[in-house]
C-alpha cells in the first residue's frame, strides 16, 4: 500500500538516492560574472540552502519550528543566514553528460533575480555549453571535505589548462566574447 509496483522494493530502497540540496535549471550568459561565480536565481537558492539555513538558525538559539516557519516567510534573520551559507558554501555545477573534470565545476554563488542561472562565458566550452535552452544542475556540497574540495579544486580557475594539451588554456574567449571585445573598442569617443 502507497508503494509504486512499478519498482522493486530493492529499487525503492537500496538503489534510490534522494538528492537534496539540488536544483536545475537553463543556462543564460553573464558577462559581468567572474570566472568563479555563478549566479544563482533566489528562489532557487531559498530551496538549496534551506537545511543550512535552518542548522544555522537553530544554533544562534532559534527552535527548529521557528527557523522552518523563518525560512518559509523568507525573514531578515533567514536572509541574513542564506548570505553567510552562500559565502562559505559553493555551488557545484554541471551539466549532464559528465565525460570530463571539466564538466563539473564549483562556482562562489551570486544570487540574482528570475529564474535562469546565469554563468560567465569563458567556462561553457568545458561544459559544452550553448545558450540555446541547455540546462545544468546545481548541486550544494554538504560535508566539509566537499565544501573544502569545491573551493580548492573545481574552481574554474583552478583548472585552467586542458587535459589534452597541457600548453593550452580552456576557458578562450570566442565568438561572441571576441566580437564583443572588438565593438567596444571601436565605439565612438574612445580615447
């Protein structure tokens, strides 16, 4: 009763992993991000963040109903609480298949308005990335050595040089970057 026959109680409880702390959405571009950062919508941030926000609630003396019903509500305290998680907690992302190291990133979270995740040009040709509706899950590390791992080593500029060929860089400007580059010098009034 309330089971899915679909699945085998072997699939339902030893093979299932429920995530949470994740979330997915589409891609949109941000010039203005650094290599590092990540701009992650705020609704979508208020889900992922939720547990350390309550944890973090909970040990500046609030009960653990009122730090729900605080994160709910969207409060002061719980925002104040979400900006400290996001200072000390990356986000790491990808987007599926994941057939490379990079293919996965960690990125300083930059919390942003609407409902696209936002990231810098430079990392989408490690992540086979387009503009064109891909999207990419985002993923909050729990465990200290996670966190710790994400800061120092999936950073995208701790990753600089390509598998293949150790000489070459992989975050290039390309396409639209370069043109870009080159309209803003030939505007008019440049000195």
């Amino acid at each position: 009763t309330g089971t899915n026959p679909k699945y085998s109680y072997f699939q339902r409880k030893l093979i299932s992993k429920p995530q949470d702390s994740v979330s997915r959405g589409t891609i949109a571009v941000d010039p203005e991000l650094s290599l590092d950062e990540i701009g992650v919508p705020l609704d979508m941030a208020w889900v992922m963040y939720a547990p350390y926000i309550q944890r973090r609630l909970v040990q500046h003396g609030m009960s653990a109903a009122s730090a729900i019903t605080n994160i709910r509500d969207r409060t002061d305290y719980a925002r104040k609480a979400l900006d400290k998680e996001v200072l000390e907690r990356p986000v790491i992302y990808s987007r599926a298949p994941s057939w490379h190291k990079f293919n996965v990133l960690s990125g300083r979270p930059k919390l942003i308005e609407g409902n696209t995740i936002a990231i810098n040009p430079l990392v989408t040709t490690g992540l086979n990335a387009d503009f064109d509706g891909d999207a990419m899950n985002l993923h909050v590390p729990s465990q200290q050595e996670a966190v710790k791992e994400a800061w120092d080593k999936l950073m995208p500029s701790k990753m600089l040089f390509s598998i293949r060929s150790p000489d070459a860089v992989v975050p290039v400007p390309k396409q639209e970057l370069i043109l870009g580059l080159y309209a803003a010098n030939k505007r008019q009034g440049k000195n």
